[in-house]
C-alpha cells in the first residue's frame, strides 16, 4: 500500500505519558491452557455497552475472552437496496440515518458520489461550507465518542456530560442552519442547501475559538487520569500490518501508526488549501485512538479557523444544478471522503434513468469492527467493552 | 507522580460543580417543559398545508394536486387524489385541488423534500413538537384538515422564509396580471379578434399547473380568463 511521505504531510505523532512509567501494571495477555471449562456468553444486543443493537458472541476461559464471534444486523434497514429504488435525490435524507452522529458527513460524502456521476460542478463557497460542517462533525463525533469511551471504561456520567454539553453546542449550530440537530440533509448536488448567514459564522466562529479551552480541560480531566491510563494503555493493540490489511481506516488506522487520511490522500474539496497535520499513534492501543482523536480535533480546530477567515462569497448552490429528477449518464462513480470514523464512500451506477442500478455504502464502522475478535482475544470481558468502544461504531452505519 | 493526574481531574469536576451555579456556558439545563425551547426560525417538523386564510383553509389551500411531492417524497408518505372538478384558488383562478391530502406522520421523516420540489409554495414545515396520538394508524394519518395552517402561521413560524415567499409571489402575480393586460390589449388590437384569440386561450398546456422550477399557476392562465385578483391576507 502506497503511503504518504510523512514529512509531506506532516504527521504529529501522540504524546503519550507511559503509565508502566509511573508504576502502573499492564495487564497480562496470555490466558492460562487449559485452565478450566470454557463458558459461552451472549453480550448483547441490548446491552448497554454495545453502543446500539449489536451482539457479541464470546467464549470465555475465567474472565479471558477465548473467542468473539459479533453479530450484527439487528439494525438492518435494507439501506443499500431502497437507494436502488429512490431517485438521487430522495437517498440523501437516508443517508442522515447511516451514521446519524454525523449527517453532514454523509450528506457530502453521497453529494460527493452524485457529482461525479452527473458531473455536477460544486460552488466555491459550498466547499468550504462543507468543509467547515465536516470538521464540526468531526469535533462532534470525537468528543462524544471520548465521551463514550470513559463511560466504557466505568466513568459514570462526568466525562460523558461534559461532551454532551459541548456536543449540544455544535448541534444547534446544526439545528439553526439546516432545521434539524442530527438528520441535517443538508447537502445538495453543486453546494448546499441553505447559505449561512452572518449570525450563524459568528456563532460558529464563537464556537471555534472556545473549543481549544474545553478540550484543554478535557485533557486535563482524562488525558493524564491514572485510572484511564491503567484502563487503556496496552489493551486492544492494532498491529500496523492488521489493520491495512483489514481496510480500517480513519483514526483507528492512523493510532496504529498510519498515516493515511482522505484529506491528504485524495485532497477532495478544499482541503489542498489548508494547512493542517495528521496525527498518528504509536501502539494502536484503546489510548492511543483516544488521543488520536483529541489531537485531530485540535487540527480541526485549526481547519475551521482557516476556513472561516477564507471562506468566500458567491453563490451556495449552482440555480441551474438539476437536483430533482436527476439522470446521470450511464456509468459508474465512487465517492469517497474522510469521515470521522474513517473513509465513508457511496459507490453508484448508473443506466441513464432516475434511479441508480447499484447503490452501495462502504461504511468505515463496519469495516473497522471486523478485526474486533483480533483486539480482544486473551483481554477480559471488561477490556472487550472499552475495545469496541474505541473503535467508534454507530450501529446505523454497521448494519444499513 | 502518580496520583497527579487524579488531582487534576478533580480539580476540573470542581470548577465545573461550581461553574454551574454562575457560569451560562457550565449551566446549560433547560427545565423542559416549565421553560419552552426557543426553536431556531430554520427549525422543521413534519409538514403542513398552507392556505391563504383562516377562515376559509379548505377553499384557499395552495395546493392544485399537482403530486409532485407524492412523487418525490423519499418514504412516499403523502396520498393525494385529485378533485374533479375546479375550483378557484386565492387569485381567483379556477384550479384543481386536493379532494384528498394525507400524510402519514408515522412514515415521514421531516426531510422537507417535499417542501423544496413544491412549485407552488403549498406545502411548508412545521414546527409543533410535542405531538402525540392515542391511535397509531389513524391517529397518525393526517388528513387536508389536520394539515391545513393559514399563511399567517406560517409567518409567524418562518417569518424570514414567508416573507419571501409572499414577495415572490406577489411578483409572479403582478407578471401575470400584466401578460393579461397586454394580450387583452393586443386582442383588442387585431384585426379579427373573435376566433383566433379564443383558439389561443384554450391553447393546450394552459389549464395545466405549471412544470416545476418554472411559474407559478397564475402565469399559465387563459389569458382571457384572469379576473382581478382577491385581496392577499395581511402580513402580520
């Protein structure tokens, strides 16, 4: 697999304090042979570590998973197949509903497809529109997902609130713009729906200069907690060759070292434009994702403030863009771009008529939960719950 | 030291403990529903049916049946069977209208793409929240009555949107008005005014709702036909 040269694209690698180093233990991996009878257990799918309906099927040795069969498809909604039978333009509120973290995402990650099949040109200003609802998106999936993950690993409530709280923040930003908090279906084929108005960039510029002082306090709560430490460091480790192997992406992918993102790779939208880092980990452990996370939305913090100070007039959606009644030539298109959870493209084809003959999701949850049997072999049932916690699903997407 | 990084976690729970007796960006709890949210004006919530008044929502609905929105809507949860016969709209304009309009509220997903396909600004998003039935099936099956809101709600939920909206179509009815004018003034003009100028008006396409993206139903009219145009309700 071609990667990009690191010094090009400037990769930060994670800070990472060593917990052996302050005397915490790492746990033992290997479990004991032959120790005892093995027991069967169903974890989930209405378990409420399970981040949604998803079942794990483990075999336990004592308290050490011995093997993990995930079931999935508690969720299924027959996504891929209803796109086959809606026109182009009915798909882009279902698309809100794979990932429903983050509509915005999807929405352009779909438009993004569309455009390239009809070759449907995209205004200036709705690039960096979309760029500045990504990078909110991606704030908002990360603090949420860290969130999550310390209520995983047993932090009751305080960690997650706190990211509740900031999360509610980004979503009115949401609400205000496209009149819904999570089922924005806000992109359009050539831009966006509606132009933000001044009111709305300066609550979001409000919102971006803040945000670098919530995580700092974050960090503080979490990054160097000793419980967290213990919890995290050294359990679920993603061997850098596994996980290309296995298609993970996002920033699953780059804690285990690589650094392979869309927004450096592809240079899709505007992105060429801006300057900012990708942040790698160096174990691929349950921390290291964690703290990707927390400095790629230091970066998007930088994106933003880039994007807002160069975002241009014009118009937001090209009038004579056709969205209604679309019929792209026969073909096929891939789009693809960086989404939170890593690369989330929508594959079409097209024969010339309203609806597409092919309509497929590649979903970077489903992709990334496929090595979760090769994370959590040996670790306890506890550590199972933190692994699957760190590599970020939303059954949404898993399952379609 | 180990340790540290507790006591700086706890510092962290402190400050915000106590921010959020004073601190507006700590304490953000609204105590639904004693305190109502304050919807943002771009806020959406099902569909409603525009008409032009409140007294009268069945004979002014916007909507001529065109079921374009039907069509379109992606989980096709809108029924619409067109009237027979006509009747006149808000302009004065006979037109067909919906003899039924349903929307299942349990189907639809408040995309609001029902709302962006409509050419003729019938159809709008609420913004009514708190909704419950005690049926699931007919309880949650609105009909044209359930739907129907006057314009003047509708000013006063989108007030920026609706005030477009009367703009634009004020616009295309002065357009109208005037094509009218002036083909009355050139059928009075020629020199054989009786049987061509007829052949013209009953011109195929003309009592037909205009295709989308293109006017509105009052620039397509007969143009002998138009009679002066009713009074628009005010804005608030």
């Amino acid at each position: 697999m071609m990667l990009p040269d690191p010094a090009a694209t400037g990769l930060a690698r994670v800070r990472k304090i060593e917990g052996a180093a302050l005397g915490l233990r790492t746990p033992a991996f290997a479990p004991e042979e032959g120790a005892g009878d093995l027991l069967e257990v169903s974890l989930g799918p209405h378990h409420p570590s399970t981040h949604g309906v998803f079942r794990m099927d483990v075999v336990l040795d004592g308290e050490r998973i011995v093997r993990l069969k995930p079931v999935f498809g508690y969720l299924h909604r027959n996504h891929e197949k209803l796109g086959e039978g809606t026109s182009y333009l009915g798909s882009m509120p279902y698309t809100d509903r794979l990932d429903y973290l983050n509509s915005m995402t999807n929405n352009w990650a779909y438009a993004l497809a569309v455009e390239k099949l009809a070759g449907i040109p995209v205004t200036e200003r709705a690039e960096y529109v979309r760029v500045i609802l990504a990078e909110l998106s991606r704030l908002l999936n990360h603090t949420c997902l860290a969130g999550f993950l310390m209520q995983d690993c047993g932090c009751s409530g305080t960690p997650l609130m706190y990211a509740f709280r900031e999360r509610e923040k980004i979503l009115d930003l949401f609400e205000s713009l496209s009149g819904s908090r999570m089922m924005c279906n806000f992109q359009r084929f050539g831009g966006c729906r509606v132009d933000p108005s001044a009111e709305w960039l300066a609550a979001t510029r409000t919102l971006v200069d803040g945000y670098g002082a919530f995580l700092d306090e974050f960090e503080a709560l979490l990054s160097g907690n000793e419980i967290v430490m213990a919890r995290t460091q050294g359990v679920g480790r993603l061997p850098a060759a596994l996980a290309v192997n296995a298609g993970v992406t996002g920033p699953m992918l780059r804690a285990s070292g690589v650094g392979h993102d869309l927004r450096k790779v592809d240079g899709y939208g505007v992105y060429p434009r801006f300057n900012f880092r990708v942040p790698i980990g160096r174990d691929g452990d349950v921390y290291d994702r964690y703290m990707v996370r927390m400095l790629e939305m230091r970066e998007s913090i930088s994106i933003l403030d880039q994007a807002l100070r160069g975002l241009p007039g014009g118009p937001i959606l090209d009038p004579k863009a056709k969205q209604r009644g679309l019929r792209p030539k026969a073909g096929e298109a891939y789009g693809r771009i960086e989404g939170p959870k890593g690369e989330i493209g929508f594959f079409l084809g097209s024969d010339g008529t309203g609806n597409p003959t092919r309509y497929r999701v590649r979903a970077p949850s489903f992709v990334n939960l496929t090595i979760l049997e090769d994370l959590c072999l040996g670790h306890s049932v506890a550590d199972t719950v933190i692994i699957l916690g760190s590599i970020d699903i939303v059954l949404g997407e898993v399952d379609r | 030291m180990l340790g540290k990084g507790l006591l700086q976690g706890l510092a962290v729970t402190a400050k915000n403990l106590v921010g959020s007796y004073h601190d507006p960006a700590r304490y953000v709890t609204q105590e639904y529903p004693e305190v109502q949210p304050k919807l943002p004006e771009a806020y959406r919530n099902f569909p409603f049916l525009v008409s032009e008044t409140a007294d009268d929502p069945m004979g002014t609905l916007r909507c001529v049946a065109c079921q374009i929105c039907e069509k379109e809507c992606p989980p096709q949860c809108i029924y619409i069977e067109k009237s027979k016969d006509k009747k006149p709209d808000a302009t004065g304009k006979a037109q067909i209208y919906p003899a039924v309009f349903a929307i299942d509220t349990a189907v639809c997903m408040s995309c609001q793409i029902c709302v962006e396909v409509c050419p003729f600004d019938a159809i709008k998003m609420d913004q009514e929240f708190a909704i419950a039935a005690t049926d699931r099936f007919g309880g949650l099956l609105l009909n044209r009555e359930q739907l129907a809101k006057p314009n003047a709600y509708y000013h006063q939920i989108h007030p920026t949107e609706a005030a477009e909206v009367d703009e634009r179509l004020a616009a295309e009815r002065r357009a109208a008005e005037e094509k009218a004018r002036l083909a009355a003034a050139a059928k009075a003009a020629a020199p054989k005014p009786a049987v061509p100028a007829a052949a013209a008006a009953a011109a195929p396409g003309a009592a037909r709702p205009a295709p989308a993206g293109s006017t509105a139903p009052a620039a397509s009219a007969p143009v002998d036909s138009v009679p002066p145009p009713a009074p628009r309700p005010p804005s608030p």
